[in-house]
C-alpha cells in the first residue's frame, strides 16, 4: 500500500519543506506524499536530509544541511548536539522549545481527545521550572540524575545514540548538572554496564556501578521547599530529575485540588509518598490518603516517609490489580497480543476505598489506561490531579476521563526538561455540570 508512494530508501539525501513539530522530537515533512519525521528541523525550514529509517508507511531522516533556516534556529550549545540521542532541541532557541512542546500538547489533545484547548480557554503554555537556588534558566545544567552507558569494547562512559544501542563517548554532558559532571565518571574507563550519577537537593552525589542489583541500596534524601519537608529514597528510585520539579509540581497539584481537612485522598503511582504527603499535611488527621505504589523499595520509604501521618496508608501492588482491572500495558505486535490473552480481572483489593474526595494519578509513560481510569471516575471524586511525563498518554486518559462524567478544569505545562522534547503537564478534572 505504501510501497509505490516514494523510492527513498535509508542513506538516501533529499530536500524536504519541513512542516509542523510533532511529538517524539522531530518535524513532519511530506515526500512524494509520504511522511517523513525528519530531527534537527524547524517548522518552516528547507533542508537537505538523509534518510535513516524506513517505517510501515513513514520515513525517517536527519537534517545534513540546512538551505533555509528558520529565525528560531541557534548554534547548539553542546558539541555532541546531533550525535548524542539525549537532545532534541539544542538547535532551537529556549523560548521556541517551549512553543513545539505547546503545539505538540495541543496536537495531542486535538487527535486522540477530541479537545479543542483554546477552545475552552485552556490553551498550553509551557512555563519553565524554577530553580530552588533562583539561578537563571538557560536550559542547561538542570539534570541531576544521569545514566551513562558504558560501551562494551572500550569501557568509555558516554550517551547512547539516537535510536541505537551505540554509545557515544562524551567528555561532558551540558544539561547535567555541575556537581554529576564533577563525579568524573566520563573520561575514564569502567567495568560496567552503565554508571548513574545522583544529585540530591542537599548536595551529595551517589555514584551507583550498575548492574543494578548491586547498585539498588543508596538511601538518600530529597527536600522539598512545598512541603518543607525531607524524603527519603534509594538513590536510583523514581524522583524527577530538575531540581525544581518535585516542589513545583506538589504546589500545583494542591492549588488545584485544593485539600480540606477530613476529605479522603488517593495518591496513585505514589512513588515514596510526594503528593501522599503533601496530601495528608492538608487533611489532616481526621482525613484520610491512600497511597498506591507496585515498586517495594519505594513503597517501604512512602511508609518511612509518611510514618508521623497516621491518616496515611501506603498499599503495596499496581494500581490496576488493587482496582481489580485488567492490567494496562502498552506495548506493540506480539507482546501486546500476549498481554491482551493474559488481560483478566484480578479480584481488587479491600483496602482500596469505595469512594474518595480526591484522587492524584501520577503514572508511568504508558498512563493510566482507560481501565484504572474508569475505576478512578466511578470514586466520584470532587477532583482529579492527572501527572503526566507523556501528552500523548493524557490526552488518550483525558478521552475516558470525559466520557466518564468529568471535564478538562485546568492544564499546566512545564519545561522539566529543557533541550529534550519531553516535558510534564498536569491537568485537573471535576464533575461535569
Ligand atoms: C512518574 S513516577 C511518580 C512517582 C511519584 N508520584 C513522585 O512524584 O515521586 C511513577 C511511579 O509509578 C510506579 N508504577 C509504575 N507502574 C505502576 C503500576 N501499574 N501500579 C502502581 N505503581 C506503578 C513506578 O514505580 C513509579 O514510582
């Protein structure tokens, strides 16, 4: 079927008119009516690519020359811009990174949630994340957790490649934080599969040699100014990587859903207990939070952490199993065929409540899925703090969650990561009138 629409095959230079941003960090451009997603552009621009994969139905290049530059083009910061898979955008000015990100929230929301987001006067506006020390934000320096690969030949610390298992020696790494590139890890040779550098708030950087099983045992401790409180968790356990994320989020998070004392709260995908916290602080002990969490180590902190909070559960499993769900996994051809065969409905927990006030979802990349969804709607909460690392996940939830008797009340979208496509939106539902 699409065999005849171009002759264009990887390794292949052409001209392409490049067209809108779209999500995954690339541009769309057309050849003899085919898509190409073409890296390295901008909306607008004329250049020379060489194609470097042939997808079902789609093209991949790479930008080799560029004829006509658009005014938002910059000269990458970092040498490794373009060869590291790291960065999408080191060529796009700061302020234009944000208005992709923007177009591609708006994008997202239009294809798979039918919302028109200007339409109801919630048009995306990708903020920048500040920092706690008030630094200035140039878009680099903010990654205070990085994994380096190691190559397997040389034993060189480096990134991977984009698309590629290949991995790219790099002396150092500019949107890392000064303290992880000090560790030195790069520029030496290591006996490892890979090397993770951590930064806490406080200033200690965990150095763990993986395979990880030897490295999963580091506690350490994170502030968060929202709360002014110390977490703990294992040094290479989920917590966001910009150091202004975590206190940022837990701000938004309670603006939005605006915590009274005695309601009953769910946090889920509660990591070790950010919002649980945040959520028992403000309803008190004659409330209630529910923390859900499948990760054991990260579930044993959530009770260290939440241990002065008697109000606050914390609930080993995943979320859907607990919700007795079908498990959500996405996951492409065969994989998900099995999943789809193995897909039953576990018998749910007890100890998950038959109704709450408000509920936090702070998933993984997949997201939800429309199961937990549905199950989370049917609590009838007042409201529903919706996290996500993915827009493309949110607006696929954000589709369920409206066909389940909620509207779309609010939408904030952060840059938590600068230079990359990626960043973090955060959409509060309620009740539909
Ligand atoms: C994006 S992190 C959020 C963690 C926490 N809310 C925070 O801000 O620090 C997602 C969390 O979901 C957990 N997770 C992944 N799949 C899960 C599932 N099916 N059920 C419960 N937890 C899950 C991961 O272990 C991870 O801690």
């Amino acid at each position: 079927m699409h065999a005849d629409l171009s002759s264009a095959a990887p390794g292949d230079l052409v001209e392409l008119e490049v067209g809108p941003v779209a999500h995954g960090g690339h541009c769309v451009a057309r050849l003899d009516g085919q898509v190409v997603f073409v890296r390295h552009t901008l909306p607008g621009e004329r250049v020379r690519v060489r194609i470097t994969e042939q997808g079902k139905g789609f093209l991949r290049a790479d930008a080799v020359e560029i004829l006509a530059a658009s005014p938002a083009r910059v000269t990458p910061p970092c040498r490794f811009a373009g060869v590291c898979g790291g960065c999408d955008f080191q060529h796009v000015a700061l302020a234009e990174q944000r208005l992709l990100k923007a177009a591609v929230v708006r994008e997202q929301f239009e294809r798979l949630a039918r919302i028109d987001l200007a339409g109801i006067g919630l048009d995306p506006v990708v903020e920048a994340v500040p920092f706690p020390s008030g630094r200035e934000d140039n878009g680099l320096g903010w990654r205070t957790r990085v994994e380096f690969a190691v190559d397997p030949e040389t034993g060189a610390a480096g990134l991977r490649r984009h698309r590629s298992h290949d991995v790219v020696p790099i002396d150092r790494c500019l949107i890392a934080s000064s303290r992880v590139t000090d560790a030195g890890v790069t520029g030496r040779e290591w006996d490892a599969e890979a090397v993770d550098v951590t930064e806490t708030s406080h200033g200690e950087v965990v150095v763990s040699v993986l395979p990880a099983q030897r490295a999963r045992s580091r506690r350490i401790v994170e502030y968060v100014p929202a709360l002014d409180a110390d977490l703990a968790l294992d040094a290479r356990g989920f917590w966001q990587v910009h150091p202004g994320a975590a206190t940022t989020f837990v701000d938004v998070v309670l603006d939005m859903l605006g915590p009274q004392a005695g309601e009953r709260a769910l946090d889920l995908y509660s990591g070790v207990g950010l919002f649980a916290l945040a959520l028992a602080d403000r309803v008190g002990p004659l409330g209630q939070v529910v923390a859900i969490e499948s990760d054991e180590p990260a579930t044993a902190y959530a009770r260290d952490n939440l241990a002065e909070h008697r109000q606050a559960l914390v609930l080993d499993g995943r979320v859907d199993d607990l919700f007795g769900v079908p498990r959500h996994e996405r996951s492409g051809g065969r994989n998900r065929r099995r999943a789809s065969r193995r897909a039953r409905r576990p018998v749910g927990s007890p100890l998950v409540p038959q109704s709450a006030d408000l509920v936090v979802l702070d998933p993984p990349r997949t997201g939800a899925g429309a199961e937990v969804v549905r199950a989370v709607t049917a609590l009838r909460p007042r409201g529903i703090a919706y996290v996500a690392c993915d827009p493309a996940a949110l607006a696929r939830d954000t589709a369920t969650v409206l066909e389940n008797g909620y509207a779309l009340a609010g939408l904030r979208c952060f840059d938590a990561f600068p230079m990359t496509h990626h960043l973090e939106c955060i959409a509060h539902f309620v009740p539909a009138r």
